[in-house]
C-alpha cells in the first residue's frame, strides 16, 4: 500500500517538473493557458504526499469520541471521590461524639 | 480484620485524597498534555511540509514589478485582475483540493491529540476512583502512538522535494547555459547557481530531519504514556505503604482515639459505597492489594 503510494508520489514529481519546465519556457499568454494543468499536477502531488501520510493515520473519529467517554466517567468519578473524602470528614466529625 | 482495614482505607482516602494515587494521577496527567504538545509540534511540521513542496521562491516587489512589466508588454490580452495577478508573479499557483484535504486531515489530527490530552483533565480529582477508567485508553493511546511514529517514517522513506523551488533554479541552469555569455562569467553564475541549489537540499534535508526527530520525540513522550497508562490500575506495594502510612499516621492524630473507635460510624458510610458496584469492585480490589503486605506482618 505504502510502496504503491510512495510510486505516485514519484510520478506525480516527475509530472509536474516536466509541466512546469515547460510553462517556464513559455510566454506569458502561454503561461496563462499551461496554468490550470500546471496547478492540477502540483495539487495531485501534494494529494499524493497527504496520502502517504494518511496510510499511517491509526486512530479513527470512534477512537476520539471513546475518549469523550472516559473523559466523562473520570469526571464522575472525580465526583465520586469528592463524596467519598465528604463522608471520611463525617467520619471524623462524628467519631468526635462516640 | 478486615473491616478494619476497609475503614482505615475509607479515612485515609477520604482526608488525605491518596497521596500516591494523587501523585500517580498528576504524572499521568502531565505527561498526556506533554504528549499533546510534542505531537502538535510534529503536525505543524506536517503543514511546513506541505507548504515547503509547492511554495514558489521567495519574491521581492521590485521582482514582481519588473516580471510585470515584461509580461504586460508581452501580453496580447486584456489586463484582468486575475492577470495582472498572474503578470506580476506567474510562479505562484493553487492547490485548492489538496490544501482543503490537508486541512481537514490535520484538524483532524489535532482534535486526536487534544482529546487524549483532555481525558486526563480531572484525573487528579479522580486518582483513586478512576484506576480502571483510565485503562480503557490504552488501545487508543497505542494508535496515537503508532501514527505519530509513521510520520516520521513516512517522511524519512520519501523525503522532501520542494518541487517549485526546484523547478525554478532547474530553469534558471536552463537559461544560464544557453546564454551566450564569456566563458568566465559564465562559469561565475553556474557557481553562483550551484550554491543556491546546495541550500535548497539543505532545507529540505533540513526539514525531513527536524519532523522525524519531532516525530521520535512525540513517540517516545507516547510510549511513556502508554507504559502509565498500562500500570495505572496496578498500584504498587509502595504506593499502598505510602498511602497506608500515612493515612493511619494521620487518622491517629486527628481524633486522638484509635482507628478501631471509628468503626460503627464507618460501617454506615462502608454500606452505602458498597451499595454502589463500580465502587464495591474497586473497593474489592484494593483490599486484596492492602492484604498482601499485611499478610506479611
């Protein structure tokens, strides 16, 4: 997949430099109609190196809202705990009158 | 006995908020911000990247006023905004499908290490009670993990090429040697030439090796991560002795009277958390823990 990927993005190199090579040659009318091929190639290339990239991508939107999850059950159980050292001061308190 | 040590557990927990714990929760905490941070570093290198291929050479104004007055006398066309844009510079260009994929992919990226980071936020709040939340992060800690690292590697294996840049010095070697020049002046300006195309590999050997080692550091900020992440739930015989010693030590002194004394007012507070499973299971847990180095006494 990679390998596959990392053969366009070489392809894609070579089109561009070939395409604006020629539009450097070119004079300024020419330039004008040799610009949306010459945009096309580099848009295509830069696609080609995000894809490279994204092959690598491992964590998905799911992984992020699974975080949102536990950011949640931590801040209950934060919750929690607070109730928890509220009931140990009880304890204190009362153990005064026993 | 055993009620016993679930009371002193209660009132070291309850007044002194687990020291361990606390200090296992803040690390954790820390270290998934650090985490975030080092990874966003790597995803600002990603976009330098993007920029760096496709960019044009740096422009001055008095380039782009002499490239547009050639191109305007040259023209046979009407002047548009549109070409008086493309006359006064015509190396510049748009990307537009790619640079709105690669915005899309990024945010998305930083939204991931965002996340991981906030999860944590309260964590110290939940030191003890959160001890098995925090594990259900750990296949995705993994996978932030792993991608950070393929950055690096996808870079290193396809290295940088800052194409325009490229293209236009290639085109000026291609007008410096058909121009019909001295000798010696000519071989001054492939000189000349030769240095700029020297710095331009430098750049990019540059930025390919600044985003794998931004890469490398993130990764290992990670793993880190992970490695707490892993052990979270596990709490050390040392944490246990810390958080013991010192609960007993202090429950002593603020009541002047023996822990055992607390026992009945104890009981009641014991039989509401029990009532609660998530919190009877990790009660549960906890005692077997607490058992061990008692059972060596």
């Amino acid at each position: 997949m990679a390998d596959n990927d990392s053969k366009v993005l070489k392809a894609a190199a070579n089109a561009v430099t070939e395409i604006d090579m020629r539009y450097r040659a070119a004079g300024i009318d020419d330039k004008e109609d040799l610009k949306p091929k010459r945009d096309a190639a580099y848009d295509a290339y830069s696609l080609a190196r995000l894809k490279l990239l994204e092959d690598g991508i491992l964590a998905t939107d799911a992984d992020v809202a699974l975080l949102d999850e536990i950011r949640l059950e931590i801040e209950e159980a934060a919750q929690t705990q607070a109730l928890l050292i509220g009931a140990g001061r009880l304890i204190v308190a009362l153990a005064k009158f026993v | 006995m055993r009620s016993k040590a679930v009371q002193r557990i209660l009132v070291g927990c309850a007044l002194l908020a687990l020291a361990a714990c606390s200090q296992k929760a803040e690390t954790l905490k820390l270290a998934a911000s650090q985490f975030e941070t080092e990874s966003r570093a790597t995803i600002v290198l990603l976009e330098e990247l993007r920029v760096a291929e496709i960019a044009p050479p740096a422009k001055s104004e008095s380039a782009e006023t002499a490239d547009f007055i050639k191109n305007a006398l040259e023209s046979t066309r009407d002047a548009t905004p549109d070409r008086i844009a493309l006359w006064m510079n015509p190396d510049a260009g748009e990307t537009v499908k790619a640079s709105e994929e690669w915005a899309a992919t990024l945010t998305r990226l930083n939204t991931q290490y965002r996340a991981f980071a906030n999860t944590f936020a309260s964590l110290e709040q939940a030191s003890f009670t959160a001890r098995d939340i925090v594990k259900k992060a750990e296949p995705v800690a993994v996978r932030l993990v792993g991608q950070i690292a393929n950055f690096g590697k996808a870079v290193t294996d396809n290295p940088p090429e800052f194409l325009k840049q490229r293209t236009a010095l290639s085109a000026q070697l291609k007008t410096l040697r058909a121009a019909q020049t001295n000798a010696a002046d000519k071989r001054a300006k492939l000189s000349g030439w030769l240095d700029k195309w020297r710095a331009l590999m430098q750049a990019e050997t540059d930025l390919q090796r600044r985003i794998a080692e931004q890469s490398a550091k993130a990764a290992s900020v990670g793993l880190a991560v992970v490695k707490q992440i892993r052990a979270y739930d596990q709490l050390s015989a040392s944490d246990i002795a810390d958080a013991m010693g010192i609960a007993f030590s202090a429950a002593g002194a603020l009541t002047g009277r023996d822990v055992s004394a607390l026992q009945n007012k104890a009981n009641d507070v014991l039989g509401d958390i029990q009532s609660d499973p998530v919190w009877n299971s990790i009660l549960q847990q906890s005692l077997e823990e607490v058992n061990q180095p008692k059972a060596k006494e």
